[in-house]
C-alpha cells in the first residue's frame, strides 16, 4: 500500500479525482488508503483502481513494478478523466447552480457517502434508518439550534474539528457540549441502567404524545377553519386564484375567536 501511496503522488492523482472516479467521498478514499492490503477494499473499487493502473485482476506485485513514464502518465490520466467524466454526468443531476465550489464537493462527498451506507450490505437496515434519522434533523434544523450543537460536538469528539472551535453561538454551544459530555461520560462508563432512568423517558415519552397531540388538534382546528372560510367565499376548493383571499378569510375567522 505504501507504493500505491508513492504511485499516485507519481502520477499527480489527488484524493478528489480518485474519489469522483471510484465513485465515493474523499474520506473512504483515506480509509481505503489506510489499508494494510489491496484486496481488503472492496471489490469494484479495487478492480477500478485496476483498469485506471492498467493492471489485470490479481496482479497485485504488479503495482511496485510499476515505472511512471511520459507514456504511462498519459494513458492513465486519460483513462482518469474519462471516469472522472462519467462521475460528472452522475453530479449533472443535481442542481449545483448558486453554490461555491467548497459546497458543491461538501454536497457531491454527502451524497457519495450516503449512498456507500445504503449500499453496505452488512449494516443496511441500520445505515438506512440512521441516515433517515440524519434527514429527520436536517428537516428540523431551523427550528431547533441543538441540533447543530449535536453536529458540533460529534465533529469534535471523532476528530475532525477542533474541539475549541465555535461555528455558532460560542455561549450556547459551550455549554450544551459541556452537558452532552457529562451525559455520554455517564452512559459510557455504566453509571447509568434502563431502570434508573425508566422514569425521566416515561416523561420523555409523554411530553413528545402531548406535543403531537397538540399538533394534531391545531391541523384539525385550521381543517375546520379552512372548510368554514370556503363555505363561507361560495368556493368547493383553493386554487391559484382564491387562494389569497380564502387565507384572508381564515385570518378573519380566527380572529372572531380571539
């Protein structure tokens, strides 16, 4: 592996385009790397890898016999940009239109990354609901700022940022990771039990029913509202044309109540 390290310094293949033409993030490019064995990643990226060195399957004594000349490089910069090519056909897909350059690849590693969970055949069921969950407060994020705090801390603990870095209120964030910490020292190291905390997740529990409950009641209270403002206009329906007067007309109703 450390030649394959040296190889690619050789041939001027950097982590971004070896991730866009293998078809992943560039941190599973560094866990690849990491590697003490080839034939331990998987086994289309590696046959991949291959065809970009030219290499037939199973030849892997091949990679240190390897000598970078003007023809080589060429060769296999071409066949490099024609994967890295197809890997940009993928991203057309998505509307990367008013993004920096720094967002596009943050967005392109996302969802490479996403998809290499769901296509983890041993963790799929769990990948799929934890990255369901990831999307749950994505969705949530405006309206609740401890989810960033979450992300925050989580970046901090497994070492991809500092841990004295602050991207959001310094306050706020310090002293949530302060809590979350004492929390995960408490969980991690067995000081708490299903039975001692029985009682604070039954409140856990029961808070969130009446949260949605009260959710329900108020969709069902604007149903009712909205009916009673149709009714009241003559119309069977919002549309395009009445629907800034049939708003007005529920604004109306709601003030009658007040």
């Amino acid at each position: 592996m450390d030649r394959l390290n040296e190889l690619l310094q050789e041939l001027g293949i950097s982590k971004v385009r070896l991730a866009k033409y293998l078809g992943v993030s560039r941190q599973m490019v560094y866990n690849y790397l990491e590697l003490d064995d080839i034939n331990k990643w998987p086994k289309e990226k590696k046959i991949l890898l291959y065809k970009l060195l030219d290499i037939e399957d199973g030849e892997d004594g091949t990679i240190k016999a390897i000598k970078v000349t003007t023809d080589y490089l060429m060769a296999v910069e071409s066949r490099l940009n024609q994967g890295v090519k197809s890997a940009s056909d993928m991203e057309s897909y998505f509307d990367l239109k008013g993004l920096n350059k720094e967002e596009q690849n943050l967005l392109i590693d996302l969802t490479y990354l996403v998809k290499e969970k769901l296509l983890d055949d041993n963790k799929k069921e769990e990948n799929y609901y934890a990255i369901e969950y990831l999307y749950h407060m994505l969705q949530s994020i405006d309206n609740v700022p401890e989810i960033k705090y979450i992300f925050g801390y989580m970046s901090k603990t497994t070492g991809f940022t500092n841990p004295e870095d602050y991207k959001f209120n310094e306050d706020k964030q310090f002293i949530f990771e302060g809590i979350l910490y004492s929390a995960l020292t408490l969980y991690n190291n067995g000081g708490a039990s299903r039975s001692k905390l029985a009682e604070s997740h039954k409140r856990f529990v029961q808070e969130i029913e009446q949260k949605n409950e009260e959710k329900l009641s108020r969709t069902q209270q604007l149903n009712t509202i909205k009916v009673q403002a149709l009714k009241e206009l003559g119309y069977t329906e919002i549309n395009e044309a009445n629907a800034q007067e049939v708003i007005e007309k529920i604004a109306e109703i709601e003030s009658r109540k007040v």
